[in-house]
C-alpha cells in the first residue's frame, strides 16, 4: 500500500513533466496561410517489400482500401468525420481541430477491451496543415525522417491523431512501404503520467504518406507482450520474465522494456507483427470520395 501510494504521489508530480514534451497546441482559431504549408516529399525507399496480394478481408471506403488479414478482424466500420474547427470565437483545445478525414475501426479484432480501438485514419495533408499548427509540425516532422531515413530511428517518432497526453518511448521501429507511399511503424504508450508498460495501453501505430504527399495515413492496433502485466496499476503481477516497475528510475525502466520489446520474437506478439504490417503494407489511397 505504502508503495502504491508513492507511486500516485508520483504520478502526480510528473503530470507536469510529461505535459512538455506534448505535441505543440494549435492556435485556438484557423491559421491563416497564403502559400501551401507543406512540400510533398516522396518517401524514401524501403527493403521492406509490398506484398501484391494478402489473404483475409478486403474493405474499401472513401478512396482508401485495404485487406484485412486473416485472423485481425471481420469487418470494418466506416466513416467520414465532419471537420471540427473553432467558430463565432468558440475556443477548442488543438487535438480537437481536425479537417474532414477518413475513418475505419476494425470489427473482431482478436484483443477487446483495451485502452484504444482498432482503428486507421487517412487525413488530407494540405488542409489538417493549414487548420492545425502542431498537426503541421507532425506531418513536417514525418516528411523530413522519410526523405532522410536514420538508423536507428529516433526514440519520439510523429504521431496522428494528436493525443492530450505524451509519447512515453518507442519500440520495434521500422520504415515500411505500403502500396502507394511509406512510413514508419512502431509499438508505443502514451500516458500524462509515467506508468507500467503494459497490455492494456500498449499499441501499434503505422504513421505515413502518400508518395504524392496528399494524404497521412495513421493506424492505431492494440498489440499484447506475453512478459508484460495486464494493466497500468503497478501492483498488478507481472509474468516471471516480466520487468518490474521502477518508480525511482523510470527512464531504466523505460530502457529495459524497449530493450526486451526489440528482441521479442516478431511472430510471438498478439497480434503477431508480420500480420499487422501485411495490413498496412495492403493500403491503397486513391483520395477521399
């Protein structure tokens, strides 16, 4: 009990902390541009390869297609959400100021009941730019680690939709192609405080661009670690070969999963990785419709 209650007390004074390093805030009203605030770059070239064909469920949607693979899903749910930005001196926070974009949530995916939905977003690149400073700060910092791949890739990577809430690491970073641009993809947490690394938050996220620059493709798929506990409640057990929570010295802890993530047997995740990377190596997106 005594330990729990450091941990909250913890917590709590590193909200601030965590909060420096979110993505920058948008101005509360529409930036005004007179010239187009992005370049389109062409992603770079991978040795990843995309696959010509992929067995499971195809889904097509607003221009935007692409195959589920068998045993992620049975369907998907589809929509075009309205844009949202601030009107008549109406005040919105910035991961609220969003142009018209695509949106697809998978149905039947194989892990419930977690933190975030499975879902992928297709955004126009010109128009969330224009709306949304930090977005365009984001879709900048995507363009420029694709036209000049590192390796390895740095440890805060872009990330879309913005969250109220702080990228805590990145682990098993690579850049893949799908079938009409690239990005990269990478498991992460995100928190407003430091927390265990765990099943319920951690996720899968694909960030890319179309090669013509229009479009930012993101994907959010929650992944499961057989070492690493149920949830973010420190006291929660964690397996055998799991890494124990370190309040004291976090960024070690923080180490040592990403560590443990990055040797982790590709196939041995929930979802395996080599399927969720065939689904975003099968997208398609021809524009919105």
């Amino acid at each position: 009990m005594k330990s729990l209650r450091k941990f909250t007390l913890l917590s709590a004074l590193l909200v601030a902390m965590l909060a420096c390093s979110l993505f920058t805030p948008a101005a509360p009203s529409p930036v005004t541009v007179t010239e187009p605030p992005v370049t389109p770059a062409m992603p770079a070239p991978t040795d990843t390869p995309v696959p010509t064909a992929v067995n499971g469920i195809p889904v097509s949607f607003s221009g935007t297609s692409f195959v589920i693979p068998d045993g992620l899903g049975n369907g998907a749910g589809t929509e075009i959400v309205p844009e949202s930005v601030p009107q008549n001196g109406q005040d919105l926070p910035y991961f609220a100021i969003n142009p018209a974009y695509v949106h697809f949530t998978l149905q039947g995916y194989p892990l419930q009941g977690k933190f975030l939905d499975p879902q992928l977003y297709v955004y126009p690149v010109q128009e969330f730019s224009q709306i949304n400073e930090g977005a365009a700060q984001i879709i900048s910092d995507l363009q420029t680690l694709l036209a000049n791949p590192s390796n390895p890739l740095p440890s805060q990577l872009p990330f879309l939709p913005l969250f109220n809430a702080a990228q805590m690491f990145s682990a098993e970073a690579q850049i893949i192609s799908f079938q009409n641009g690239a990005g990269v993809r990478f498991l992460t947490q995100y928190g407003q405080a430091y927390y265990p690394v765990n099943n319920k938050y951690l996720f899968y996220t694909f960030q890319g661009l179309t090669s013509d620059g229009k479009y930012y493709v993101a994907a959010i798929l929650p992944i499961n670690a057989a070492f690493l506990a149920a949830d973010e409640n420190p006291a929660s057990p964690i397996p055998q070969d799991g890494i124990p929570f370190n309040m004291d010295q976090p960024q070690q802890y923080f180490d040592a999963v990403i560590q443990k993530l990055n040797s982790t047997d590709p196939n041995t995740f929930t979802p395996g990785l080599p399927s969720l990377d065939a689904l975003i190596q099968s997208i398609t997106v021809s524009g919105m419709q």
